[in-house]
C-alpha cells in the first residue's frame, strides 16, 4: 500500500495477511530453506508467479545481510540438499573450522533466518517511517528510524535512544574507541552508507 502526505512524500506500508509468507518471521524463512531448490526448478521460467517472486525476494535478502563467505557456503550446500553432517565435513575441509553438527543446524534454523528477518524490518522501516519518528546520527550523517534496530537504548535521554546509530558504535568499538569522522577518509571502502538511507 502507499501513500502520499501534504508535502507529496509517498510513503510505502507493506501488510502481511494471514498464510502468506512472512519475511520478518524467522520460523518462515528457516521453512523455505529446505524446499528452495525444489521450488526454484518448478518455477524458474515461470517470473510472474508466486513462487517466483518468493525466491527472488530470498535471494535479494540474502545478499542485503552481507553474511560472511562461510555462512554463504552453509545455506549454498544446504539449499543444494547436503545434510548438516556433510556440511560440516565440506566446512572442515575449506575454511579448516571444526564445526559440529549441531551447530550447523543452528546457524541454518536460527543464526540465518534471525539475521535475514532482522535485516528485512529495517528495510520495511527505511520505507514506512515518517520524518518525525526518525534522528539523524551524529557520526555518519545518516537519517534514520528511531527503532532498537537501528540505534541502542538510552533512557537517560530525551529520545530514549543512544546518540550514534548501532552501526557507529560497532565502527567505535572496533576500532578500539576511535570516532568514525577521525578515520572516514581511510576507512570508505569499510564504511558504505545502505541503500535507501540517506546523509544530512
């Protein structure tokens, strides 16, 4: 649904209805990992069906999370029907990490379809909301929903979250206390504004 306030900003507002799929539930996207192959063979030449919009929508998620090479590898021979045994044996011999079984089960139902939903609210909150329910971060100039995914919790001040975006702080905290602005210039290429936010 959109819609258009006095200053002619349209604004977008997405509605989940009962037994459709869910993208910010991770139960759901943890359900679609196991049948995508089979999915995607009955409805590969088929681009205006459900089911295909489905698996593009996955795969666009996907690559919006940045998941790390190894965790990239985990879903690709899940989603190519490996067991989690044989995974963690494939693991073990690429990157040399010892992996239980147990575990890559975890980061299949929980690690990654956490992350995938998590990722995709905060899209939805880039979209849906309004400039007076929004801060601008100090750091990075970034414009950004006031919302516990995108800035922490502070009740000692007045808008009940911290100053600097979570991703500023992360940045700080890496870099051993050094403020974002003291090394942008040698950091850009680490640093890159998400698409569909914007600076001041």
């Amino acid at each position: 649904k959109t819609k258009v306030d006095s200053n002619g900003t349209t604004w977008v507002r997405w509605v989940v209805r009962r037994h459709h799929f869910d993208w910010e539930n991770p139960v759901h996207i943890h359900a679609l990992i196991d049948p995508y192959s089979n999915i995607y063979m009955q409805v590969y030449d088929k681009m205006d069906s459900w089911g295909r919009t489905l698996i593009y929508d996955f795969d666009r998620y996907f690559d919006m999370c940045h998941f790390s090479p190894l965790r990239e590898y985990v879903l690709t021979l899940r989603i190519d029907r490996m067991t989690c045994a044989q995974i963690a044996v494939a693991v073990k011999e690429k990157f040399g990490i010892d992996y239980t079984e147990n575990y890559i089960s975890t980061i299949l139902a929980k690690e990654i379809p956490r992350t995938m939903a998590a990722v995709v609210k905060k899209h939805r909150l880039l979209l849906e909301t309004p400039p007076q329910h929004r801060k601008a971060c100090p750091r990075c100039g970034r414009v950004l929903p006031l919302d516990p995914l995108f800035f922490g919790r502070n009740k000692n001040r007045k808008t009940g979250y911290a100053s600097a975006c979570k991703d500023c702080e992360k940045l700080r905290r890496i870099r051993g206390g050094q403020s974002v602005n003291d090394r942008r210039s040698k950091d850009s290429a680490v640093y890159e504004v998400p698409q569909g936010e914007t600076r001041n």
